[in-house]
C-alpha cells in the first residue's frame, strides 16, 4: 500500500474514527491503524461467550453528540440507534423497586407512588441540571478548550456561581442531599458519579462525573439514552464504513511501535513489524500516557510535559461479568416475566452506604462481598445477541481497584466472577440454574486487551485539575502537544470519557484550525460566553405553587405527548 498520507490516526476508538471522518471530509488522505482485529477500541460488540454477543466495554448510547450523528449520517452506514420504554431501574433486596421511564410524565407517576415529594424535586433537579448543561455545553465541540479558571468565570457572571459550586466541587451525596429526601432516590442517582472514580459519594468533586453522564441526549432529551442494534460496536463499524467510503485506510492487526520526530515535528508512524507510514500529522487516540511515555522518545519532549504526562491520574475502574442464560431471570418485587428491568439500565443494591462500602475498600485494594451492580439485558430488545429464547445479562461494577492487596487481577477472576454470581442471586434467585456460561473483564484486562490505563475507561480521571484545557497538561489546549504535528484524539482529551465524540471532532477541528493559520500558538483566553438568565419556562417553575400545578398536570397520561414535547431541549 501507499506509505504517505496527510494524517495518520493512531487507534480505531470511536474518537480517533470520528476524527478520521471529519479530516476525511476536508479533502484529506487519512490512514487508521488499529493494534486489535477490530476495529472501535473500548467501543466494540464480541461474542463473550460461544454463541452470544455483547458490548463488550462500553454499553449504551447517550452521549454521542447530535451535531456528530447529524453531521456524520451513520444510519446509511447501518447504525440503528433505538430506546425501549425504560431509561433506568432500581432494585433493592427489600424488594421496592424504582422505575424511569423515557416518558416523563409515567416517571413523575412512578415517582410520586415510590418517593412522594421527591417526584417534585425530580423536575427543580432536571432544571438546575439543564442549566448546567446549557454553560458548559458551549464547550463541548472546540478546538481550543478553556480554562477552568475560565469556565467558573463564566458560571459567575451567568449569575450562576452555586451551581458552579454544586457541579464541580461537592461530594455528590451533598449534591443530591440538596435537592432529594428518599434512600432510593439517592441511591440510584449516585451511580452516575462513581463510573470508573477512585473514591465514593462522599468524595469531593464526584459532583461533576455526575454532570458529565447525565447531561448528555439523545432525540433531544437529556439524560436519555439509546442502544445500537447489534451492539456498541455497531457505532464503531459504521464510522469505520463512512470513513473507507470517503477515502480512508482502515487497517486492523496494526499496532503503532512509535511515533517518528524529525527535525523536531511529527513525521509518522513505525508498526511493530517495521513498517514505516509518513504523514505530516499524527493523532493519537491511545492514551496520554502510552502516547507520550511509551510511543514518543521522551528526549523531544520537555522535561516539565513529561513530569505532567508521568503523575497524571489515571485511578479509578471497573469490571464486567457476562453471564449467558437460557431464559429472562426474574427478579424480587417485580411480576415474573419480561418487564421494565430487563428493558433498560437497572441497579442492583444502589444505595449510598454500598457504593460508600466499595469505594473505601477501593482505597485498600479490596473488594467488598456486597456491591452494587449494574446490568443491562440487551437481548430482551435486540435477538440478533443470543440464540433464540437466550440471553445476555451484561453486568458492569464500579469504584474497583487496579492493584489488589494480594495477588494480582487474573489470580483473583473467578473468586470475583462468583462474588459477583452470588450478589446477582440475591436479587434473582434461580439465576445460578439459568447459566449458561459466564465470561469476565478484570481491570486488568481493560489495560491489556483494550488499552485502558490502570483500567481508567476515561483515559484519566475526570478531577477538577484534568479538565477543560488542563486535560491532559496545561498550555497546550488539550488537543496539541509539544511536538508539531502530534495531536491527542481521545477520552483524555476534553471534554472527556464516554462514547461522546466530541474529543475526536475537536482534534479534527485543531489540525484544520492549525493548518488554516498556519501553525497553532498558544492563547492568552478563550473568550468564554456568558450566558444570559434562565429561559422563562425555567423562571416559572422556580416557582413552587406554579410547579405543583404543572406537575398535577404533567402526570396526567393524556397530556404525556404534550409533556414530551414540553421537555425537549
């Protein structure tokens, strides 16, 4: 093949595809090379487990950005994203359960039978969290991210400095005690903040991993979600298509050994079996640190960059345990058969004090006997995972180790498989009857298979010193680095982790940015927008006699198509 093209992205991650797409669509000659034999990275569908497929890593869809998907039109490409009825569940072992449902107005119904007044609280909580949204989300696609000092800046003078304060600096157990009363309500909203974090709801700053996740849309709703037929990977694969269709290489089985300098700037790429690729722009969609520690010779880079890139936090993981069954579990306090839980998202024991347990342990390289979990069955709403009557339950559990006080994580696999077996029957007792087969992600495994720092699915984690322009380091407005030519594509970018996007787009938009100016120097501000005050509909149901009156009628279920349309951005 043809060695030379204008820019070589270093990973098929969903980002580093994107970015492929975009640079693709400007005329560019773009090469992917991939280390794995498929493409997607942490955003791939694989058969876990002889006969039944799965998202392997990465599971729903909710943060993908609009403007992307607009932008992109993977449906010609095969991507079909759907939602069922649910959004999220909470099962607890005293048998309640709490159901969201994508229709507002059956969530507010649900939420006044279980939480009472917290139904109420739900509404004055959406509201702060779509103003939240609405600042911070004039960052998300840039190429030039502020500063933190910037973004506060910017929440002051919107007359919005609490909500600065909610969002960034609290624990997210002092968020939410703000705004709700009830355990399960508490309970099911912390999972949220502790996706892949090094602590638990009590730690400061988890606030903002909260915000991150449940801002994000699909259709225009916020905090909804969507599955992709056929998996994660079918978000993957069709960027993958859209790109070879507009003139890309994509190639597989080709792992990057480094990345060449010349002369002080970027010349391209050397794979582990010798071969050379040249471009005058290299994106790296691999993390921060295996860009800059292990692919790039650290003698063209300053000492201070590497110091930076060295002690940036990556703490912070997760597993997954797959379990193939021959038939839907059923599960405590719910009717036997198919029903909201195996539809949507849903919680096992989320309550504060267990995400708490786990988290402390964390600290300690332990692992409770009780944790939370979260699970989805995406073969109740998609057969083409299972064989026919069978099915997937993809299990995901947080606030986990990547160092364990004895042993390693391959020594420990199947004492945690059966831990995590164990909690599952609790709350569905007979599963143990229904299993097929099992198969099992260790933090371990997210580093080696899928190239996630200490098991980080963020790239790094999401702290108040990692964010905006200090993602990774400071001074290179997150895209850049100090090496001409050599851009970082990926979640340890802004704004961050998540099948987003926006970290892939924006690096695109940098290397064209750069390219039109003539070569990128770095800024003195970004010229933040602040934001004039609440819209009106906000304002009014501020109110509480004005929002008691438009809840009574929000929960009305012939008015739920009105509510819908009420309730989009």
């Amino acid at each position: 093949m043809n060695s030379q093209f204008d820019a070589i992205v270093v990973g098929s991650g969903h980002n580093g595809l994107i970015a492929a797409n975009y640079l693709s669509d400007a005329g560019k000659k773009v090469a992917v090379v991939e280390r794995r034999g498929l493409v997607g990275g942490a955003t791939v569908t694989e058969e876990v487990i002889p006969g039944f497929r799965a998202s392997a890593c990465s599971y729903v869809s909710g943060l993908l950005h609009p403007r992307i998907l607009k932008d992109l039109g993977l449906e010609a490409f095969g991507l079909d994203l759907y939602q069922t009825e649910m959004g999220s569940a909470s099962l607890l072992r005293d048998g309640r359960h709490l159901f969201l449902y994508n229709d507002l107005s059956r969530t507010l119904r649900e939420m006044q039978d279980v939480a009472g007044a917290d139904a109420d609280a739900l509404v004055a909580f959406g509201l702060r969290l779509e103003r939240f949204a609405a600042i911070t989300g004039q960052w998300l696609l840039t190429p030039s991210p502020p500063s933190v000092h910037e973004v506060m800046g910017a929440f002051y003078e919107s007359g919005e400095g609490d909500l600065f304060n909610e969002f960034f600096t609290l624990s997210v157990l002092d968020l939410l005690d703000r705004y709700f009363s009830t355990d399960i309500v508490k309970g099911l909203f912390t999972f949220l903040a502790v996706v892949s974090v090094w602590g638990g709801p009590r730690t400061p700053g988890w606030s903002y991993v909260y915000g991150h996740h449940a801002t994000g849309e699909f259709n225009g709703h916020m905090g909804q979600f969507a599955f992709p037929r056929g998996g994660m990977g079918a978000i993957a694969e069709s960027l993958a298509a859209r790109a070879r269709a507009r003139g890309a290489v994509v190639r597989t089985n080709a792992p990057v050994a480094s990345i060449i300098v010349e002369r002080g700037r970027v010349g391209g790429v050397v794979l582990d079996n010798g071969e050379e690729l040249r471009a005058p722009v290299v994106l790296s969609n691999a993390d921060p640190r295996r860009t800059f520690l292990s692919l790039v010779d650290s003698r063209h880079l300053p000492d201070e960059y590497t110091r930076q890139i060295t002690t940036y936090d990556n703490r912070g993981s997760m597993a997954r345990v797959f379990l193939a069954l021959d038939s839907l579990p059923d599960f405590i306090g719910c009717a036997p058969g198919m029903g909201p839980q195996h539809r949507g998202l849903t919680l096992l024991g989320a309550e504060v004090e267990n995400f708490q347990r786990i988290g402390d342990a964390q600290q300690h390289g332990r692992v409770p006997d009780d944790f939370p979990i979260e699970f989805i069955i995406q073969t109740a709403s998609d057969d083409t995972l299972a064989p026919p009557g069978k099915h997937v339950l993809s299990t995901g559990i947080q606030q986990l180790p990547f160092e364990l006080e004895n042993g390693t994580w391959d020594d420990y696999r199947d004492e945690f498989t059966a831990k995590v077996i164990n909690i599952l029957s609790d709350y569905s007792p007979g599963i143990k009857e229904r299993i097929i087969g099992t198969h099992t992600i260790t933090p371990l495994d997210l580093e080696r298979e899928y190239a996630l720092p200490g098991g980080n699915i963020f790239h790094g984690a999401m702290t108040l010193g990692q964010l905006y322009s200090s993602r990774p380091v400071p001074g290179y407005e997150s895209y850049r680095s100090p090496i001409p030519g050599l851009y970082l594509c990926g979640a340890g970018t802004h704004p961050g982790g998540g099948v987003m996007g926006a970290p892939g787009y924006n690096a695109a938009r940098a290397v064209m940015v750069d390219e039109s100016t003539g070569g990128w120097r770095p800024r003195s501000s970004s010229g933040v927008t602040t934001i004039t005050g609440a819209p009106l509909r906000h304002r009014m149901m501020s109110k509480p006699r004005v929002r008691k009156v438009a809840l009574a009628l929000a929960r009305q279920p012939l008015l739920a198509p009105l509510v819908d349309r009420a309730s989009k951005r």
